[in-house]
C-alpha cells in the first residue's frame, strides 16, 4: 500500500461546482481517499466538506439548493466567470462603488456557508486543508492573492469561515467580503485550481477536478501526478440553480471520473463496459484503423484536385484528436471518438449511458442486415452510410462543415465498415 499524500483539488465555478459532488461520489466508490484538500471560490466550500468527511452533508446541499441561497430574491442566469476575469482592469472603478454601496444582497449564501461549516470536525480532521482568496488595496488598487491555510484558520476556529466566503466573493456579481478591515474576492482572480496550494501542503499525487471544458492549468494536464478530470460537456452558468441544471452536472461528474479512472468507456458519450463490450471494442478498433488509412488512400487516389498535396489521413486524425482532446491519441481513443460522432450522427442521446458491447452487436447487425457494402467504392458508400443513419436519425442527416464533409464522412464509413468486418 503506498504512504503517498495525495491531494483533491476542487475548481472553482459557482453552480457548476454540483460536477464535483459527482466526481467525489465516484472517488469514493473507487476507494480513493485523501489527506490534503484545496479549493477556490464553490471549490473551497467542496474541499471543507471533504475535511469534515461530510458527503451526505454536501449532498444534502447540492440536492437542496436554489437561487434564493445565493441572492436574496435570487434568479438564476447565464455569466460567464471567465468574461468578468478578463475584464479585472476594467472593473475597479465598479469595485471601489461596491465597497461603498453592496447592490446585490448575497447574505442568504453567507449564511449558509457558515451553517455547513463545522468547527469541531474541521478542525479534529486529519486532512489539511487550503484555499485561494485575493486581497484587494482600493488605495493602490491593487490585486494581491492570498493563500490562506487549515492552520491560518485556526487562530480563530469560529470566524474560520469568513476565508470560504472571501474564496468565494465573486465580484462584481458579489461584493468583496470584509475581514478585518480589509477586503477580498474571488480567489479565481489568480488561481481558479490551486493545485500548487495542494503541492506546497506536501502532496505528491493529485486529483483535480475542473468545472470548465478548457483545462485552466496546461502545465499540469499532462503531469504525470496530476490526475486531471473536467466536464466532457459544458456545464453552462455558474449562477444557474435550477434543478435540471445541477442533476445533469451531478451525473457528469460522476460518470466522467469513472472514464478518467477507465472503470467507463467515453468522451461525450458513456459507455458501460463489461468482459464481452472489451473484446468487441477491441475487434472494432482494429478493422476501424486499418479501414480508415485504407478508404482515405482511396479517397485520394480518385480526388480530382490536382497539382496540390493532399494529407486527409492527417486530416481524420485531426479530426478526431480534437474531439478526444488528446495530441496523440491511442487506436482506441480514435474509434471511441469516431463511434461517438457516429452516434450523434444517428441523433442518439449523450446523456445516456450505453452498454457499449450490446451497442455495437446491434448496431452490426443492423449494418450487416441492411447495407452489405465491403467491397463498394468509396462515394458509394458514403451515400449508402447516409442512408444507413437516416433510419435512426428520422431521415435527417447531420449538418456538416464543408471544408469537413468529406474527412467526416470518411470517419463514419469507416466505422460501419469495421462493424461489418468485425468477427463478433
């Protein structure tokens, strides 16, 4: 069993800070378990929940809250965090009229932080703890980021919670919270993941998970001792509380840190995987690779563009790259990828879960049943796969980009011709 400290770090994101509920859900179930959490702004609220050991307490709020715990008269709406980030320059003028006028009332949020803050069993926990808040000097009107530590907060264990409420000051939606005399707002401003907070506290493995599609820290994506999970979808506002809103991040989250841990298969899509979905995948993966480099060879061969290299190999995998957000991805995250732009093209719903062995023999036998083309040319089948899809996409065919119609059309022949190749 290994001694490593290991650390949770939770992003911050408002609303959208439910993923995380999800994601602990499923570390839990993974038997991950942590000595040091660090979190900023709803992050930090998660990570102190996590010192006390307190799941059910995090999921009795997640379950429960509503606007009207944010804003008194609370509505929900759609900002951007990272649209009011880059315009800090611009928005001293605004802050300095918040410290004198607080126009939006957010004291049922205050209150409520302090009602889930626990004293006693944050302070009697074992797991260290740290977050991110930002000091701002309205006569210099200057930003300096503060990090403030399990320890820092001891020295007054009562009013401990202040710190959480100033990581999450998220001005100029909220103003900036006061302690003593001084005034902070959203640790975001500087660090929106602390993962070097968590790196300082003596971790030497970390999980993070971000609220946001687009990493927040490059350096660390490919850090052999980050593990790095972030929504697979946008998780829309950070000050949406509507119901709908936070279940469907809940269930995110959860399902993106089982792909993450490889306990599910997928990107957009979740695919449950069993001992027969493996071997089918893998058979698929195989012919998909070795079909795709072919059909593209052909592709080429009866091109009428002249005069002019042509690479839609590279242009495929690009593709597909992308959509997997990986530089070089695996055999198989190619095809996941490929099979999920398959399955939207066949208007299949991704916030389902599939099992993906019982999916794919379906889908070949429905390929095998209906349109046996192994050996047809290459625009021949591309009009034979576009009537394949119409039968599960209501006779609809998928809006394609035109400089991209070809290379994704290319990528979805090849998938149901791995189908009716594959041995299964």
């Amino acid at each position: 069993m290994s001694n490593e400290k290991k650390a949770i770090v939770f992003a911050g994101g408002g609303s959208k800070g439910a993923y995380q509920l999800g994601a602990w859900k499923a570390l839990n179930e993974l038997g991950e378990e942590f000595s040091v959490a660090t979190g900023t702004s709803i992050g930090s609220i998660n990570a102190a929940f996590y010192v006390q050991k307190d799941f059910s307490e995090a999921e009795k709020m997640w379950n429960e809250v509503t606007a009207g715990d944010i804003m008194a008269n609370g509505i929900n709406f759609d900002v951007s965090f990272d649209g009011i980030v880059s315009q800090k320059d611009n928005i001293i003028p605004f802050l300095k009229n918040y410290l004198n006028s607080k126009s939006v009332d957010n004291t049922p949020f205050i209150n409520m932080i302090h009602r889930y803050f626990k004293p006693e069993k944050f302070f009697s926990s074992e797991i260290d703890f740290a977050l991110m808040t930002v000091l701002y000097k309205g006569m210099r009107e200057e930003f300096t980021p503060v990090e403030i530590k399990k320890s820092d907060m001891a020295e007054n264990p009562e009013e401990a919670w202040k710190w959480i409420s100033a990581s999450c000051a998220c001005f100029p939606v909220f103003p900036p919270a006061e302690i003593d005399g001084n005034h902070y707002i959203d640790g975001g401003f500087y660090d929106n993941i602390p993962i070097a907070s968590a790196i300082k506290l003596g971790a030497q493995k970390v999980v993070c998970v971000d609220l946001n599609t687009e990493n927040n820290h490059e350096g660390y994506l490919r850090h052999p001792d980050v593990t790095y999970i972030r929504p697979s979808k946008d998780l829309g506002s950070f000050l949406n509380f509507e119901r709908n809103v936070l279940d469907r991040s809940i269930k995110l989250g959860y399902n993106d840190t089982m792909k993450t841990y490889g306990r599910c298969l997928g990107i957009k899509y979740t695919f449950l995987i069993d001992e027969t979905g493996t071997l089918y995948v893998d058979m698929v993966t195989e012919k998909f690779i070795r079909i795709l480099s072919t059909m593209e060879a052909e592709f080429d061969f009866s091109s009428k563009v002249r005069y002019q290299r042509v690479n839609k190999l590279e242009g495929c995998t690009s593709i597909l790259g992308e959509y997997c957000k990986k530089y070089r991805p695996s055999h198989k995250e190619l095809f996941i990828a490929a099979f999920e732009l398959f399955l939207k093209a066949c208007d299949y719903d991704d916030e389902a879960e599939y099992n993906i062995g019982e999916l794919l023999y379906y889908l070949k036998t429905e390929a095998d049943r209906i349109y046996p083309f192994l050996d047809m040319d290459v625009p021949s089948a591309f009009m034979k796969v576009k009537e394949f899809i119409k039968t599960f996409s209501k006779g609809k065919l998928p809006e394609l980009k035109k400089h991209d119609e070809d290379r994704t059309m290319l990528i979805l022949t090849s998938v149901v011709r791995a189908l009716q190749q594959a041995g299964f």
